[in-house]
C-alpha cells in the first residue's frame, strides 16, 4: 500500500493523508523524510471515483439540455439530420454516464501534473528534495484538491438536483468560483476561472508550503510553484471545455 523511506511505520501514510488536510505542516515535515503516498493515492481515487459517480445524473441532463446549443455551434453537427443529431446525442449519453469509470486516471494524471509543476521549480530553485519525496506531496496535496472537492461538489450539486443543471458550465459553477463572475457563453474564460475557487485556492497554499518544507526552496520560488500550479490546473480546464 505505502512507497516507505527511511523507518516510517505503514501507518504513517494514512496520519499523513489525514494530516495534510489537519496538520499540513507535520505532515509535510514527515513526507521529507518518508514520501509515503499509497495511502493518499487510494483516497483521492475512491473519493473521486465516488463523487464522479454521483455526478453522473447531473452531468447526463445537462448533456441533453445543452445539446441544441452544441448543435449551433458545432458546424460539422448543425448539417446532421435531426435522426443522425440524435444518434450523436445518444452516443454522447452513453460516453457521459460511464466516464466515472476513469476517474483513476485522472486522478494519477492530476498528481502527475503536480509533480511536474513542482519538480521543475524545484529544479529551478535548487530545492534539495527527491522526487520521491515531490510525488508523494503531490498525491497527498490532491486529497482536498481533487477528492474533497470533487465530493463536496457532488453533494452541492444532489442537494439542489440533477434538473437545476442544464449545462457543463452550470455544473462547474455549482461550487463558488471565480467563474461566477463572467457570462457561462464565455466558455474558454468561464472555465478557467471556474477552476479558482476554495479548495484549489487551498491547494495553491498546499503546494508553497509543500515547495518550502519539503522541498527546500526560499518562499519565492515557492509561491512561484503554488501559482503558477492553480494557473496551469485552470488552463487544462479551460482547454477540455466545449
């Protein structure tokens, strides 16, 4: 279950996957020293997987009611027959209620996209930590970025219904983000600043403080990481909105 350094005992990756949300600073001192991730690994996958899956019913209804306006936009669609449309449109349902399915890949995708982001900083600013040790606070980052947040919005959004969401953006929107503040018809901008809102706020804080006890770099180099990681994590989601 744990990739252990040093004497950690098994038991400490699952202190440390608690911890990084309680006690982040303990738990950053300990990943240093021991990068254990197994346990942070498991967590962000079942609470995402989970959550992605409970988001299906939303995802599927917003998916037939956006459908007219993917019709409009998309030139290649709008020359369709209404019968082929629709064959698109079933084609499409069947994508977006098994797509909880991958929700282990994205996971190891996200941690993968951190650890990149950090070891290239690290590099950068002469940060004396294995990549060990960067993967590893990368995994553990993701449990509130990705898997309590994920969870969080999945029950936000059954709270309200799956009917009070007729859109992706809506759906995006649903935790309060920067996102709100422009037209969802923006879709490029409204997804990425629907990526800036608490919990990746929270993991920009994760990751500078990660980059300064973990890493060894000074605090510039830090917060350079921490910022340009939310940058980059809102980038991929403006680019996969449609």
């Amino acid at each position: 279950m744990e990739s252990e350094a040093g004497t950690a005992s098994t038991g400490n990756g699952l202190k440390n996957a608690i911890d990084i949300v309680i006690a982040p600073k303990e738990a950053l001192e300990r990943l240093r020293v021991a990068p254990t991730w197994g346990w942070a690994l498991l967590i962000v996958i079942v609470l995402y997987g989970v959550s992605s899956y409970l988001l299906t019913p939303a995802i599927v209804h917003a998916t037939q009611a956006d459908w007219p306006r993917q019709v409009a936009a998309n030139p290649q669609l709008a020359q369709l027959t209404p019968e082929e449309q629709q064959r698109y449109l079933g084609i499409s349902l069947k994508v977006v209620s098994w797509i909880w399915l991958i929700s282990p890949v994205i996971a190891f995708i996200a941690i993968a996209i951190q650890a990149i982001v950090m070891l290239i900083f690290k590099a950068l600013g002469k940060g004396s930590a294995s990549f060990g040790t960067i993967w590893a606070a990368a995994a553990n980052i993701q449990i509130p970025v990705l898997g309590i947040n994920s969870l969080v919005t999945a029950l936000i959004v059954m709270l309200r219904g799956a009917d009070a969401y007729n859109s992706s953006a809506a759906i995006q929107t649903a935790m309060p983000s920067l996102g709100l503040l422009v037209d969802p018809s923006m879709i490029k901008l409204h997804g990425f600043l629907s990526a800036i809102q608490p919990f990746t706020l929270w993991g920009c804080g994760l990751t500078i403080a990660a980059m300064a006890i973990a890493v060894r770099v000074d605090r510039t180099w830090a917060w350079a990481t921490g910022i340009l990681w939310l940058l980059a994590s809102a980038g991929f989601v403006a680019l996969a909105v449609r």
